[in-house]
C-alpha cells in the first residue's frame, strides 16, 4: 500500500511540474544554447566542470579563452588534451589560458583546471578519446564512478551535464536553477536525484505534446527563464 501512495504522489507532482513548466515557458520555441554544439570532447570537459557553482558568463568566457588559445587542430581529442599538460603547466593553463582561479568547492577544492584533467584522464581509461566514442559510457557504472570520485564531483552534477553536453537528451543538470524551479513549482524542496527523476518524467509527459521537447532542451529552457527572475 505504501508504494502506491508513493507512486501517486511522484505522479501527481510530475503532472504538477509539467502543469507549471507549460504555465511559465514557451515550449513551442524550445531550443538548446551554442553550447550543445561543442565540436570537440575537451570543450565539453572544461564547460562541465567550470560550470559548476559559477556564473554562466564566466564559464562561456572560460571555454572561449581556452577555444581561441589552443585552435581545434591542437586539441581536438581528449588525449591532445592530457598531452597539452606535458608541454604546459597547471600554473600557466590557469593564468594564462582559462584565467580562472574557481576551485571545485569552498572547502578543501582542487583548481577547476585540475579537475577538468582528471576528467580528461578518466575518459581516456574508459576508451574515450573522441565525441563519437562516448557510447562507450553512456550507462557505464564504473565510468560514473571513477567521474564522482573526482574532488568536488561527488553530486554527480556535472557528470549529468557532461553527458548532456556530449550529446545525451535525456539527462539534465538539477543545479541551483533548476532546483529553484522545481521548488517554486512543488511548494517543496527537493534534492538533486529527486529533481531530476521529476524533470524527466515532466519532459516525457511534455514531450507527447510538444514534437522535439526532451529533458535535455527542456532543462535548458527552465535554466534561461530562471535566469530572468
């Protein structure tokens, strides 16, 4: 009896949320930011990660500094990536190529630009070196692992972000936007998993509706109208 109750509950609020989602956002011009379009798999480790936590500004101009200091010949695989660390010290990548000091948290974080290089190491231990090789993790348990076992990625945020990034349409990223949004809409508050089982379930309920809505782009159009408020 008790998972029923329960299973009505989540129901009810995914109705709920779908409800607010259509009261609030223009689904029928759903459309993703240029940053879905990276053409190489670093640009995506460096949004990933520098994202967390931080401005949305201040990430794009990040990725920008680093697209314009090393061209898309130089570094187009994630093994171009790891051997840039060769030539270039931490310093110098985080002074003069990114020219951003953001740690992974407030306490006891790494540079963001140390974290985007154990990313960049663990995808190469998975076989990942290009964009198309990505199928080889998109469900893989000890990739995901590996990825939060990284200082400051143990919510599993930016991994679910790096994959929508990469390509995958039916994740999203339950940051602090989306988390806002989800509460104002439930009168409740709600955690990462939670959020994003809900969103999910939202953007397949949408979905039937509204021709080419998914989670990834519906996430992305809460995450601009958020950023209105």
């Amino acid at each position: 009896l008790m998972r029923s109750k329960k299973d009505k509950t989540f129901v009810d609020e995914v109705q709920k949320l779908a409800d607010y989602c259509e009261e609030k956002l223009d689904l029928s011009e759903i459309r993703l930011g240029e940053e879905y379009g990276y053409p190489t798999l670093p640009l995506c480790i460096i949004d990933a990660i520098f994202s967390i936590n931080a401005n949305y500004t201040s990430t794009a101009n990040t990725v920008k500094r680093f697209a314009a200091y090393f061209d898309e010949t130089a570094c187009s695989t994630v093994q171009d990536f790891v051997n840039l660390h060769d030539q270039y010290s931490a310093e110098f990548l985080v002074d003069h190529v990114y020219k951003n000091r953001q740690r992974t948290s407030t306490k006891n974080g790494i540079l963001k630009a140390e974290a985007v290089l154990e990313v960049a190491k663990v995808l190469l231990k998975n076989d990942v070196n290009i964009l198309e090789d990505m199928h080889r993790v998109a469900s893989d348990r000890a990739f995901q692992t590996d990825y939060k076992a990284i200082r400051g990625q143990a919510s599993g945020v930016s991994l679910r972000y790096f994959y929508m990034l990469t390509g995958t349409e039916a994740e999203v990223k339950p940051d602090r936007m989306i988390l806002r949004f989800i509460e104002t809409a439930l009168g409740r508050k709600v955690d990462v998993k939670e959020s994003a089982k809900l969103l999910i379930a939202a953007a397949n309920l949408l979905a039937e509706k509204y021709p080419g809505l998914n989670a990834r782009n519906l996430d992305h159009t809460i995450w601009r109208y958020q950023r209105q408020q």
